[in-house]
C-alpha cells in the first residue's frame, strides 16, 4: 500500500485558502469602488429635501 503524501496534501489546502482570499479581496475592491460617495449622501438625505441645498437655509 502506497504512504500518503502528507505534505503535497497540506501545500494544496494552502493555496486553495490563498486563492479563496485572493477572491474575496478581489471582490471587495470591486464593491468598494462602486461610488461610495454617492451611496453616503443618498443616505444621508431627509426625504423631501433638495440635494446640495443646505437643510438649514431651507427653513
């Protein structure tokens, strides 16, 4: 009966974790590109308010 190389199994297992972790980060940056900036001040709006005015003037 042929040994188990334990070691080939090991390296295999370490590069599948990296790549999975190449992965996520990947798609991290992608969904952190999509404009946050405009995800925030949409956010941040009062419903009935005109964007870029100040809520204060408005009174």
């Amino acid at each position: 009966m042929a040994k188990t190389n334990f070691q080939y199994e090991k390296r295999q297992k370490e590069l599948e974790k990296k790549k999975k972790k190449e992965e996520k980060l990947k798609r991290k940056a992608e969904r952190g590109s999509d404009s946050p900036a405009d995800d925030e001040t949409a956010e941040n709006e009062q419903p009935g308010e005109t964007p870029g005015q100040d809520p204060a003037a408005a009174q």
